[in-house]
C-alpha cells in the first residue's frame, strides 16, 4: 500500500506505526514455534525490547530509498527490509548491556535484568543472575537471526543487489564493537592517550557511523536501483552524520539529563567509556587533569559528584568545545552532500529532518 507520510516529519507517527506494525507482525508469525518449543517468556522479552527505540536505522533506509526512486506505490517490502534493521540493531543492544553490565534500556529493565526477574519470580533453581546472562545472549543471538530472516522473506525486488551492504553492515558493527570492547581493556598511560583517541575514531566509524546511517542510507538507496554516484554520496552523509550522532551520545552519556535520556546520568563515567570526548580531554589535558579524569573513570562507588567533577574537568580541557565544533561541522558537510546531489525532493527533504533529528537532540 501507498502511505501518505511527511518527508518534513520523516519520523512522524506514521511511519513509527508503520515499523512497529511490521515488527510485531513478524513477531507474531514466531509464535507457533516458540510455543512449540514451549519458552513464551523468550518472545515476551523480545517484544518489549523492540517496542519503541528511535527507528533511525528504519528511518534512513526508507528515505534512502525515496531518495532514489521517490515514494513506493507498494512499501511493504521497503518496510520489511528497513525493519528488519531496526532487530538487528535490538540484537546488538541485547548483548550491548550485558558488555556493559547496564540495569536499563530506554528507562526499563534491560533484556537480561528482566529474564533475572522471571527466574526469580519462578523460583528457579542456581543464580538468578547468571540465567539473566545466558537467556539475553540467546535472545541476542535470535533477534539477529531474526533480522536476517525478515529481510530475506521481504520480496524487495532489489533485494540480490543489496546483499552485499546487509552484510557489510551487519559484519562491521560486530567488528567495531569487538574493537571498541578491546580498546576498553587496554593498557592506559598518558604516553597511549593520543593513540587511543585514534582507536576510538576507528570504533566512530565502523561501530557507529556505518552500522547506525552509512549502511541503512545505502540499503535503502541500493533497493531502489540507485547509481553509484548516489550510493556513494548518501555513503560519506551517512558517515559523517553517524559520527555526529554518535559524538552527541559521547556527550549525552557524560552531561545528559537522565529523565530526557532514559539512561543513568553520567552512564559513560560510571562504565569508565573512554569515548572520543573522554579521550580528547584525557589527550589535551595537563598531566593533572588526565590523571583525575582518568582515576574517576568506572571506579567503584561513583556518585553524581564525581561525574560532576569529570564533566568540569572535560570542559575545562576544551575537549567539549572541541567535539561540539566537530558535531556541528559534520552536520553542516551532510547539509551541503544533500543540497549538492541531484535526488527526489521527498527524500532531500526527509534526509536533512532525520540529519537535524540525529545531532541536535537531547535523548
């Protein structure tokens, strides 16, 4: 069906809608199976951990697509692809807080404090906790699949030509988390701090950038039967709006209002993130500074004062200056990409709302 949605409101109810309903529908056509195998709790969780979220992944995709074709007369294998990126990205988060070792997600419980929850309340036998672990890495494990296969049964005619990018996509941002994680455990001293910020560019991108706009822009672009001149430029507006996006967290995750966030204030300090604001501080600061910031970051018992006191010591360095000069020219270069490049006026319209809606914003 044709759907009447706003490309000045990309992100309208609508189109929120429109995911969700695809979303739970497959969700839906689960339900035989895992009744079958008798584990209904697992569906549960995996329903409540795809309700809601930002839908960009979603959002860039179909867009992308409208960029290139104008819009479907028929979107449901549109939707079927670009949803099937908003399960992956769910996948990600699943095992994302177990990393992390994070309570919520989006203000609720996250996937492995709930399962801990149903242990308890069933009185299962061993710790509840350890169980919490094992079923979120599962759920993490089938959501993934799950994205493969609602992108597979979509019947999008363009689907055998986008291949490559899905599996680009899906390849990179485990890779970049894998570099991320490995960074986070690496050896610190002053000497290394430059040299960590350069690794945390690298996670920028693959982790980040590519995984959250770069590869959905192109997916929805390459399903359209884009060229490679548009391929290519919605590319280098997806990386660049991906780095702003994720540099906006980096900052949210330090100075961040917790009720605006749904996550807890400060998350990035309490989990000693060494981010690329976190870096940048660490690298530009005097001797004292990076040896302040750097004992406060993950230690034990942090209260709301120390993340104070990092947030102070961050911006006393002019790394928060620094990252917000870096957001602000990043999203303007994405401006200039779409005002440059000849594509449908639906979708310039929608890419530079969804560019604008990624970067400046509060949650």
């Amino acid at each position: 069906m044709r759907r009447s949605l706003d490309p000045t409101a990309p992100l309208n109810d609508d189109f929120l809608s429109a995911i969700s309903e695809t979303i739970a529908g497959f969700l839906d056509a689960q339900a035989p199976l895992i009744a079958e195998v008798g584990v209904p709790e697992l569906l549960n969780v995996a329903r409540i951990a795809t309700e809601g979220g930002k839908r960009l992944r979603p959002a860039y995709c179909y867009w992308s697509y409208v960029a290139a074709a104008g819009l479907p007369e028929d979107d449901s294998s549109l939707l079927a692809v670009a949803s099937s990126l908003d399960l992956l990205h769910v996948s990600a988060l699943v095992h994302d807080d177990l990393i992390d070792d994070a309570d919520t997600r989006r203000g609720l419980p996250a996937a492995h404090r709930r399962f801990e929850q149903f242990h308890g309340a069933r009185s299962g036998r061993g710790d509840g906790a350890e169980f919490g672990t094992s079923a979120a890495i599962l759920l993490g494990d089938l959501l993934l699949m799950w994205s493969l296969e609602l992108a597979d049964a979509s019947g999008a005619p363009g689907l055998e030509r986008t291949r490559g990018l899905l599996n680009a996509m899906r390849s990179e941002v485990t890779a970049g988390q894998f570099l991320d994680v490995s960074a986070q455990y690496d050896v610190a001293d002053e000497a290394s701090f430059a040299d960590e910020l350069e690794v945390a560019r690298r996670v920028l991108e693959f982790k980040s950038a590519r995984y959250s706009i770069r590869r959905p822009a192109q997916i929805g672009a390459s399903l359209a039967g884009a060229d490679e001149t548009l391929l290519a430029t919605l590319g280098e507006f997806g990386s660049v709006v991906g780095r702003a996006f994720q540099l906006r967290d980096d900052v949210l995750g330090v100075y961040g209002d917790p009720a605006v966030t749904g996550k807890p204030f400060g998350g990035d300090i309490h989990e000693g993130k060494r981010t690329v604001l976190v870096l940048t501080a660490l690298a530009n600061g005097s001797s004292a500074q990076a040896r302040e910031l750097d004992s406060i970051l993950g230690a034990p018992g942090i209260t709301d004062a120390d993340v104070r006191r990092a947030g102070e010591i961050i911006e006393s360095t002019g790394a928060l200056s620094s990252v917000e000069s870096t957001i602000a020219d990043n999203w303007h270069h994405a401006q200039r990409l779409l005002a440059d490049t000849p594509m449908a006026e639906e979708g310039r319209t929608a890419l530079s709302a969804l560019a604008d809606r990624s970067v400046n914003r509060a949650r």
